[in-house]
C-alpha cells in the first residue's frame, strides 16, 4: 500500500489514469453505460493532475465525483435526445415488439415457432394460424415466448 501511497504522492497522473482504464475495461466487458462517465471523470482528473493542478486526494475525488454526475446527468439527456421512443438498445425483447417474423415451425393448438432479429422463438399465435413460410408480427415478450399476430 505504501507503494500505491508513494506513486501518489510523487505522480497522481498514473493512479487516475489507471481508475480510468480500469472503469472503462469494465465497461467493455459488461457494457453497462454507467461506468462510461466515470471512467470519463477520472480521465480528466488524471489530465488535471499531469499539467500541476494539485488539489489533493479530497480534492481530486470530489473534483472526480462532480464530474461523474455532471458527465451522466448530460449523457442521460442525450440519450433522451437522439432516443425518444425511449428503447433501450440493449433491450432486445423491447426492440422485438412490432417486428416482422417468419413462421418456421407450424402452429398447432396456438403454439409454433418463428424467426426474427437472427434467432428463433416459440411463439404463441393470436388469431388465425399462418402457414409455414408466412410472416407474422410480434406484438409481446413473456420470457422467451413471443405472442404473434398474421402480418397483413
């Protein structure tokens, strides 16, 4: 621990620049979003550190911490900007919802398989049952089962 205290003391640049990758190695392995910012944050205090600006380790977290909030804060509204349905990308069984499917197994007693968005689901139709081959349109998630209704 001394080390890490010594290496502080003499190059705070290496331990934020060092937080900084280590949020954003994180980030990439869960792609999460919310490690982005930070990760943002402690990049700018690292670059704050390397040209003399000295406030710390209190001051240097709380400079981190607000601009942790503010980064996120903004990114939230961007997000509402350049997104307004409010789908999450992410979410792929809200992004099924009106899609158009493939019947690839029929139904028989209301129950069948489809294809949509590069995998096939079981599905569960509503109304009448289109043949193999025929497409259908997702109208909800349950889990893995999607419910379908004839495309027109």
């Amino acid at each position: 621990m001394t080390v890490v205290a010594d290496l502080y003391a003499a190059q705070p640049f290496w331990i934020w620049l060092a937080i900084g990758v280590l949020l954003l190695a994180v980030e990439a392995m869960f792609s999460t979003e919310w490690l982005l910012w930070p990760a943002v944050a402690a990049g700018l205090v690292a670059v704050m550190t390397a040209v003399g600006v000295r406030l710390g380790l209190p001051g240097e977290v709380a400079v981190f911490a607000v601009l942790t909030v503010i980064a996120t804060l903004l990114s939230r509204r961007l997000i509402q900007k350049a997104n307004p349905d409010g789908v999450d990308i992410n979410d792929r069984d809200s992004r099924l919802i009106d899609q158009r499917a493939r019947v690839v197994e029929a139904f028989i007693g209301g129950r069948g398989r489809v294809f949509v968005s590069g995998a096939e689901w079981p599905a569960v139709i509503e109304g009448e049952a289109p043949d193999v081959g025929e497409d259908v349109v997702v109208r909800g998630v349950s889990g893995s089962l999607l419910t379908v209704t004839p495309a027109i």
